[in-house]
C-alpha cells in the first residue's frame, strides 16, 4: 500500500428506502400490496469524506442510527455507496459478525480452518497459521473438542483469534469485545495496536469515550447520517460527552429535593443529573470521610431500579475542591461487566492507594446509560471527602518518596 | 498484457474459491451427520427405502413394464433427489447465510455450488448401490460410459443455474421456499422417475420433453443401462440454457444478498 491510504471516502452516500410494508408473502404480493410497499428515500449516509492511513486508526463515534453500521457496512463492502466514492485497499477485515460461520458439531479446529478460509485465506495458508490462532486464543487443550462445548467466552476468543491472524490490511471493529476476560481484553488491545503498527488501517466503532481517546488517532462523529465533526479523537470525544451532558439534563425529571442528612440535600438539575431510571439512593464512604493520604478508600453504592435497566456504566470521579479531577474510573474502563439491573442492591469500589495530597475533595458518583448516552443518576459535588497528612503543594499527588542526596 | 503479478493475484482468487466451496461442503457433510447413528449411511438408505415403497406402488401395484425395472427406477430416482433437494435446499441458501454475507470479501456466489455440490456427494455415495443393483440384472459398463462426466456436469450447472434466481426471488417473497417445495413434490411424478416416457401418451408427451429433467434423465439411463451415447442436441442445449442460467442468476443472487444484510 503506497498510495498513502488504506480508506479514502469520497462524499459518500448510501440511500435506503424505508418501507413501511412490502410485501413478503405471495399472498400479499397478489392481493395488490406490490413489492414495494410504500416507500420513502432517506439518506443513512450522506457527505462522509474522510482518510484513514495505513498504521492509524479512525474512532466513529455517534449514536444508534447514526449510520455507523452503514459506513461500516460500505467498508466492508457489502453493499455499494449510492453517491461519492470509496476506495479501499485489498484486505478488508472485520471483528464483527464474529463467528458467525461456526459450527458446534466440529471441532474448534475445524471451525478455526472454517473461519480462516472464509475470511480470505486458502487452506495451505490457514493451516500455516493454526498453531499462532491457538496459542492466541489459549485454547490449545479443547481446540480438538466439538464447539459446541466451549463457552461463549472460548468461542469469542477463538474468533478474534482467527480474525486478527488473517493479515487485514484494514481491521473493522464495531463495538468492542466485552466477553472473555479482562487479560484476555488487554491481550486483544495490544494485538490490535500490533497490528496498527505493522500499517493496518483500524476503524472502531465504539460507544465508550474513554476508549475512542484511548486508542484512536482520529475520531468521526456521526449523526443522522452526516459529519458532526471528524477532529483529533481528543477533541471528538470531549465534545461528544458534552453533548451526552446536555441531553442527560433534557431528560432529567423534576423531583423534590432529598434530605440527606448533615445540612446536605439533593437538588435536581443542581448537584443532582439523570433520567432517575436508576436512583443512587445513598453513597456510603466506607472507610469513612476522612481519609489519611496513602490509604484505602472503600467506596458502596446503593442504588434502586423501578424498571429493568440494561448493563448500565457505574463511575467514580474524585475531585479536589477547586474542580481537578484527580481520579476518574468506571465499571467500563475496568472492564467490569454489570449485569441488567432491577429492585434494588449496591456497587462497591475499592481503590487500593490514595495517594493525594492533603485537603478537601468531593467522590462525585454516577450510573450511566449503556452506551453513555445520558446519565440515570449522577450526584455531583455531595460527597465530601477529606484527605489528611502531607501536602501537595503545587501538585495533585504526594506518592511515598524518598531524596538521597549524594 | 497481465503482469505475473496480476495473474499470481488472480490464481490466489480461483484458489481461494476453491478452497471456500471444498470446506463448506465439508462442513455441510459434518453437519449433516456428525450426530446421527447411521452418518452418511443415510445417503444410501434414504433413496433406498424411498424405491422400496415406489416400486410396490409403481411396479407391483400399478404394474409398469419397463426393463430392469429396479435399476431403471432407482437411477431415475438418484438422478431426481440429487436434483430436487439441491434445488430446495438453494432457495433459501440467502436468508439462512447471513453471517457469510456479511463476511467482508466473501465470495458469495459460490454458495450454490456448495449446495448442489453436497448433493451431488450423497448421489455419488449411493451410485454404488445402482452399480449392484444392475450388476445383479446383468447390465455392464461400457463405453459410452465416458459420458457421464459431461451429463453429471450438465445437470450440475443447470441446478446452480435455477438456484440463483430462486434464492434471489425468497429474499423478497419467503413464500418461494414453500413454492418450490410443493412445485418439485408434484414435478416428481411428472418427471418419468418410475415410468418410461415412453408409455406417456402422445398428446401430453410434447410438455413432457419440455422438462429438462426428462432429458436429463434419459440421458443417465441411456449412458448406464443401455450404453448409448446421450444425444447431442438436447444436451447442448441444456449446457447453454444453464450457463446463460449461472450467468444471469449469480449478478441477481448477489445483489439482493447485499439488500437482505441492508434490510436486518
């Protein structure tokens, strides 16, 4: 690839035609109701320039229905643009759809060779490359075992595995991964960045800000089919969550104020955020308020669910009082998976060091929506925390130090 | 004028293709049977019992006089079921393939000939028994026996053929798989499987040339029981009809894969 592109979209479009009802039966079709139903035109993509080099990866970022999946579609070149161009480099590989040709009565080798040789391989070269998908998806005590009696985390290793080792020139990853275990993950992120570096050109479609700031170079936003913004990943994903804040607040439900006891209340739509689908009903410091630097902060969130909420993202944010944030974590950068909620029951935290200098903090809490689209519930300036011991001075953090002068 | 390596580029993609069909066809074969107590054995004993109930209804029952009425009706027989289920089995080879659709790159239209390639393994697996069968009614090979790769062939493009437009059709109308069914039901006593056409009258034997099946079959039977040379027209003529068939279908077949991943 010298062409200095691995992607190069060209204003591209994809038209589709919404039917409300076409027909799907003979019966239907004969009764008059046609095949086309009817029909309006919409654009699912429409004006979509960008270029992605070989060796850097582009982050599309937007909500559902944006077009993410038809751009991802078009690259993977099921499907052709209506309008503009697309020009793409030979090897085209995608970490979606994983799995999907196998097969539980073989065995995982025979899947493997399977997924291999559909993925563009010919046979002699996905034997060559069995014993590396193996060992990656550290599978090889079962590989001779029938599928069918792996779990789904096994199955999902195996198809990365397959899919990173067919030598993509350009990787489509939609969403990303969350099955199989957290070493697992890290060893996917760091094949994936391998990967980069040897000139693959990397799409990721990803819901998670943190990630897109993580790994990409550039980010797209998306919207109802059209550039937002196509801008360092930095800058996209500040001003995606911005937007995510603003619509977190057009959701938020008037509710009266709660009394929490020592002077401290929750106001909504002033310390308090969220649709309320799930409350943070109390926030409990468990090793207490006051904290000495350098020690354990255990942290129980108790929440309530009226109705049934999907996998939600639970946060932590701690902040000094002039507004630093000094840590920052969620369930989904630690790759914690949080099950559907509903009733009611508590998230614990322990964050082993806490190493910041002396004086007053806030631990802001929040449970997001699945795909950061908005918050549920976030408490922000509440819960006051104060750290005691050495200061900081200038600085954020006092980690055990020690001068030799000599 | 091909570079080398324009042609290496190209002989990787036949390559490729080849290899996609010969594992999916294997991997269709496993399927089939990996968990059934008699395996591939039910490719011969599916056919089998099938000439069994035919033959008391057909040759006891409804007296047929044919000659070796047992090696005619059982190659008719083969020859049918290699033909009809590859043909139901392709019509919704698109709707039950997404995950192959959607697989960027992927050759999709060679998913036919892996379907009627599968099929043609269960025919291939149970011809030794019809190899009996007329050992038995003292029928010998011979040479027009060369044939047979140029009928086999024949009959293999013309069901790839009527598979691309069928698949392509259930995609919009999934009543099709239904159609096609109850169609080839009916189509096979039209097809002289268990009687000669021959004993059909003349008045109605113009619509029964008409079915290429019936062609076909004659041509099988001629080659394998009476070591006549197929006739040439007829054939030739099917030959093209089937590539025009494969010609048209596959761009048909293609397309609308792409619109059934754009309708999920």
């Amino acid at each position: 690839m010298n062409r200095g592109f691995a992607i190069a979209a060209h204003g591209v479009g994809k038209q589709y035609l919404r039917r409300s009802d076409p027909a799907r039966t003979w019966r239907e079709l004969l009764t008059g109701r046609g095949l086309r139903g009817t029909s309006e035109q919409f654009w699912a993509l429409r004006d979509v320039t960008f270029v992605v080099e070989p060796g850097s990866m582009l982050g599309v970022v937007g909500a559902n229905g944006a077009g993410k999946s038809t751009l991802l579609r078009l690259l993977a070149g099921i499907g052709r643009p209506d309008e503009g161009r697309l020009e793409i480099s030979d090897r085209v590989n995608g970490l979606f759809e994983l799995g999907g040709a196998f097969l539980g009565d073989l065995t995982g080798r025979e899947n493997a060779l399977l997924a291999a040789v559909v993925a563009g391989f010919t046979r002699a070269e996905a034997r060559a490359q069995m014993d590396p998908i193996v060992d990656f998806a550290e599978l090889a005590h079962v590989i001779d075992a029938p599928l069918r009696t792996y779990s789904t985390g096994m199955m999902m290793r195996l198809a990365f595995s397959v899919a990173v080792h067919t030598e993509p020139s350009v990787l489509l990853v939609d969403e990303f991964l969350s099955v199989g275990d957290l070493a697992f993950q890290s060893k996917c992120l760091a094949k994936i960045r391998t990967l980069k570096d040897g000139g693959t050109a990397v799409v990721l479609v990803s819901h998670g800000m943190d990630q897109v700031r993580l790994l990409c170079d550039r980010a797209l936003w998306l919207r109802d089919g059209r550039v937002v913004a196509l801008e360092a990943a930095e800058v996209v994903a500040g001003a995606y969550e911005a937007e995510m804040l603003a619509e977190t607040v057009r959701r938020t439900p008037d509710r009266p104020p709660v009394d929490l006891g020592a002077g401290r209340e929750l106001r909504i739509n002033e310390n308090r955020f969220g649709s309320q689908d799930v409350e943070i009903e109390r926030v409990e410091l468990v090793s207490g308020s006051r904290l000495a630097s350098g020690g354990a902060l255990d942290i129980a969130i108790h929440w309530r669910a009226e109705t049934a909420v999907p996998a939600p993202i639970f946060s932590v944010t701690i902040r000094r009082e002039d507004g630093v944030i000094c840590v920052d974590t969620n369930t989904r950068v630690s790759l914690v998976e949080v099950p559907d909620l509903a009733g009611q029951g508590s998230v614990r935290v322990r964050i082993e060091r806490l190493d910041l200098g002396a004086g007053q903090y806030f631990v802001d809490v929040g449970v997001f929506e699945q795909h950061w689209r908005h918050a549920y519930d976030y408490h922000w300036h509440v819960y006051p925390l104060v750290v005691e011991g050495r200061t900081a001075l200038k600085g954020v953090l006092v980690p055990a130090s020690r001068w030799t002068i000599g | 004028m091909k570079t080398p390596a324009e042609a290496a580029a190209r002989w990787r993609r036949w390559r490729h293709g080849w290899d996609v069909v010969v594992i999916l066809v294997d991997r269709d074969l496993k399927a089939l049977y990996k968990r059934s107590i008699l395996g591939i054995g039910w490719a011969v004993a599916a056919p089998l019992l099938q000439l069994l109930v035919f033959s008391l209804v057909f040759h006891r029952v409804l007296a047929v006089q044919v000659d070796n009425y047992t090696s005619f009706a059982f190659c008719g027989l083969l020859v049918w079921s290699w033909f009809q289920s590859a043909l139901s089995q392709s019509t919704g080879l698109i709707t039950s393939s997404q995950a192959l659709v959607r697989q960027p790159g992927f050759p999709l239209a060679l998913l036919p000939f892996v379907t009627v390639g599968v099929r043609f393994i269960h025919y291939a697996i149970a011809l030794p028994i019809l190899f009996v069968f007329m050992a038995v009614q003292g029928i010998r090979p011979g040479i027009a026996w060369l044939a047979l790769p140029v009928v086999a062939a024949v009959q293999f493009v013309l069901t790839t053929g009527l598979a691309y437009p069928l698949a392509a059709l259930n995609v919009r109308l999934r009543d099709t798989q239904h159609v096609v069914f109850v169609v080839l039901q009916l189509l096979m006593f039209l097809t002289p499987i268990f009687y000669s056409v021959e004993s059909v009258p003349a008045k109605y034997r113009p619509w029964f040339d008409l079915n290429p099946m019936t062609v076909l079959l004659d041509a099988w039977r001629g080659v394998l029981l009476h070591n006549h040379w197929p006739a040439a027209g007829p054939l030739t003529l099917l030959g093209l009809i089937a590539v025009l068939l494969v010609w048209v279908g596959e761009r048909l077949f293609v397309s609308q894969s792409y619109r059934f991943v754009d309708e999920l």
